[in-house]
C-alpha cells in the first residue's frame, strides 16, 4: 500500500487523507466485520452440531432406557412400567465397553447419588451426564498416612497452598538474581569460574529445589504427588538440574574450595555452557507460576486445547495449500530462470539493471513455484502477506496479467477465510475454557459448602 501512497503523497500531502481512510475503513472496518461474519458462522454452525450430537445421544439414552424396561417386564423384576433398578442398570455397564476409570466413576455415582433402587427416565438420562465431567472431577489420590504427630504436622505444612506460594517466591528470587548478576557481573572472569558468585548462588538455589521435590514425594506419596502435572513437571526440571549441578561439582569442584581450573580441563563441555544450561532450566522452572494465575492458565490451557481441535482446521489448510501448489507448479513452474552471470558481470554496460525492491533486487530466486516444497514456501509467503505485491509484479511480468487472478485467489483462500477461521477457533476455545472454568468454580464453591454443611450435621 505504501508503495502506491508515497509518490502521490511526495506530489501533495492531502493525498494522505485518502489513503488513511482507506485503510481505516478497509482495513480496520471491513476485514473485521468479516472477522465477525466468520466467527458468527463458525458458531452457529458448531451450536448446531452441538445440539445435534445431544439430540442423538438423548435419543440413544431414550432407545436404552425402553429396552431396559422391556427386560425388567419380562423378567419380572418389578412391576412399575416407568423405572428401571439399579441392579439391571449396575449389570448393563458391566458389560458395555467402558474405560476402568470411567467404569468405575460411574459405578461410584450409581452407589452415592441414587438412594432409591429405581430411576426413572430424568435420572437415567441426568446419571450419564456424570461422563462429561468425569475429568473435571477425576478423584484425587489419598495422601500417605502418617501416624507420627511431627512428620504429620509437616505433612500439613508442606501440603499447605502458602508452602506452593514459598517455592514460587523461590524461582523468582532465583531469577531476580540471574539477571542482576548477568547484568552487573558480565566477564569472562566472574562468570567462567567455578569461584564465580553466579556458580554459588546456583548451588544454593538448586539445593533448594532438590530438598523441596524430596519432601513433597516422601509425604504426599508417588501417586499423589503425581496427580498434578505441574509437580511432575517441577521434579523433571530439578532432576535436570540436580544432573548437571553435580557433573559440574564433580569436573570442577566446590565453589571457593580450590576448585579445578577449566583451563586445563579438555571435556567436552565447558564450565561457561554448564552455566548457561543450568541458567535456562532455572529460567524454565518459573514457567509453574502459570497455574498459579487464572488468566495465564487459561491462555495456556487454550492453546494446548487447540492441538487437539485443529485436526478439521489442519484438514482444510492441507487441502488448500495442496490445491494451489498443484495450480500454481502447472501455471509458474520454470518461468523465472535464475542468471547470476548476467548480474554479477559489472563489466558489462548492456547487463540489465536491477530496479530497487524488485524480485531480483531481493534476492527472492528460492521462492518460486519449480518444485513443490518451493511452492509451499512462497504460498505462505503470500499468506503471510510477505511483500506480497513484489510476487504478483515479478510472476505477472513473465506470464501476463491474468495471473494475477491466481494471487488474489490464495489471498481470498488463505487470509480471509483460513486465518479468520483459525481467529474464530480461538475464540470459541477461550470462551468455552473461561465459561467451563468459571462454571466449574461455582460447582466446586457449592460443593465445599454443602460439604462443610453436612459435616457440622454430623456433629449437632
């Protein structure tokens, strides 16, 4: 765009005018009402097939329930003709096809939530909602028992959220003090050393970690601890840690005991790269205070979510960068020849002249269409909008002005419908995981709440 604004704004400035309103009406107008088309669309069609998939399945729910009631009639084990027992429900999911731990979540529901030994066809249908949240409230494992007054003491102290809020505060003084000391201190002298303050504060700092992760595994116990991805991902980076920390206590001593100098050591590693690892799993290690903050853990629980839903979106990119490699390989493929003697010859006048920005001017001979990773390439080239007008100059030079076309097609394809589609799939994921989130926080709310209820019952 600027390429067409600047020589009419050179000749009068109020040109300008007129391209910035275009832009703002095309650009920040248009292409986000469409934005908002696409993402309505996108909805109404998921809503759709939403309530299609719970019409089916109510409708397979209403189909089990009246075989059910067929078999209790012919067997006789009830009279009522509008309830099923919990027995005969209790021996059908024995026998489909469940997952242990779906099997047995829904055993335990049947045994606690449903007193009368019949349900009628709400309950039948309500029960097997008990599958959607199956994860959400997947049972934790028990704590280790521990019959010691003290070490039980400890146990509450080091299972306590403030012991949590202790560690993060940790990794962060920790990070605080790489940088300052990175910042203040950054010499051959006072880093490649094992004497170095940096390689000190290392030491403690890991010793730290390694003392932490021993006594949440001794008294949560392995299944508990394990429970929670984030402590498994806290004992991944401290056992890295702990490695190479002791690799480098081994090669090259204690700090400011008369350690070895690295001088005279021929390893394959050296002190300076042990620091710089040892510095990036610290670094790393701080990435478990995003649990810790709602917002951070939403962002990043969509955008794991998305690895798991992008197999339609996947589906319609490799369509569309297929079909266009193919037409573009038949319609560009070995039309732009690259001649580098006819450029580098500055002895000769005639050579052709490179204008500034051009193709040829850039260097832009590897994006073309002769084979087809090439073409992949300078599609997303052109989706990224990447010089995009210099492709369609270049290749509308050599062929004619028709193919043009082609370029206006894939920007249509790719930039208007695919990455608009991929912005929707965001948003709904966002919206779904913030509205799950949220819901799933009332649930929890209320349930501590009948809970604490029911246990001062027990004791009036």
């Amino acid at each position: 765009m600027f390429a067409v604004m600047m020589p009419a704004y050179q000749s009068n400035r109020l040109y300008a005018v007129y391209f910035i309103l275009f832009v703002f009406i095309g650009v920040y107008c248009f292409m986000n009402m469409l934005t908002a088309v696409i993402y309505n669309q996108f909805r109404g069609y998921f809503l759709t097939s939403m309530e299609s998939s719970l019409f089916r399945r109510r409708l397979g729910l209403r189909a089990a329930f009246t075989v059910m009631l067929r078999l209790e009639s012919r067997h006789q084990i009830q009279a009522a003709d509008t309830t099923v027992s919990k027995l005969l429900l209790k021996t059908v999911l024995l026998r489909i096809s469940l997952g242990k731990s779906s099997l047995q979540y829904l055993l335990e529901k049947l045994d606690n939530n449903y007193n009368n030994r019949t349900l009628d066809l709400c309950e039948f249908q309500k029960f097997f909602d008990f599958l959607d949240h199956e994860q959400d409230i997947k049972l934790r494992p028990e704590m280790r028992h521990i019959e010691n007054s003290v070490l039980a003491l400890m146990q509450g102290i080091i299972a306590h959220v403030y012991f949590t809020y202790f560690g993060l505060a940790v990794a962060f003084v920790n990070v605080v003090c790489i940088t300052a000391e990175l910042a203040t201190q950054y010499s051959e002298e006072a880093l490649k050393s094992s004497n170095s303050t940096l390689a000190t504060l290392n030491l403690l700092f890991i010793s730290y970690y390694l003392l932490e992760q021993t006594l949440k595994v001794s008294f949560f116990g392995w299944r508990h601890f394990c429970y929670e991805r984030r402590n498994v991902f806290d004992l991944a980076v401290t056992v890295s840690l702990v490695t190479i920390e002791i690799f480098h206590l081994v090669v090259y001593g204690f700090p400011f005991v008369g350690g070895v100098n690295p001088k005279k050591l021929s390893s394959f590693i050296t002190l300076w790269d042990l620091v710089r690892i040892v510095n990036l799993i610290i670094i790393l290690r701080l990435l478990r205070i995003i649990p810790q903050i709602k917002t951070m853990s939403l962002v990043v629980g969509t955008l794991l979510d998305l690895l798991h839903n992008l197999r339609p979106f996947a589906g319609v990119i490799v369509v569309a960068y297929y079909s266009f490699a193919m037409l573009g390989m038949e319609l560009f493929g070995d039309v732009i020849k690259y001649e580098p003697d006819e450029f580098l010859d500055v002895t000769n006048a005639s050579s052709r002249v490179q204008a500034c920005g051009s193709y040829e001017q850039l260097g832009y001979w590897a994006n073309n269409f002769d084979d087809f990773a090439a073409t992949i390439v300078t599609l997303w080239d052109l989706m990224v909008v990447n010089n995009w007008h210099i492709f369609v100059k270049e290749f509308s030079s050599v062929t004619n002005k028709w193919s043009q076309l082609y370029f206006i097609a894939w920007y249509l394809v790719s930039v208007l419908i695919c990455i608009n589609l991929f912005t929707a799939l965001i948003l709904e994921a966002f919206i779904m995981k913030w509205d799950r989130s949220t819901h799933l926080g009332v649930e929890a709310m209320h349930q501590s709440s009948n809970s604490r209820r029911t246990t001062q019952d027990l004791f009036r």
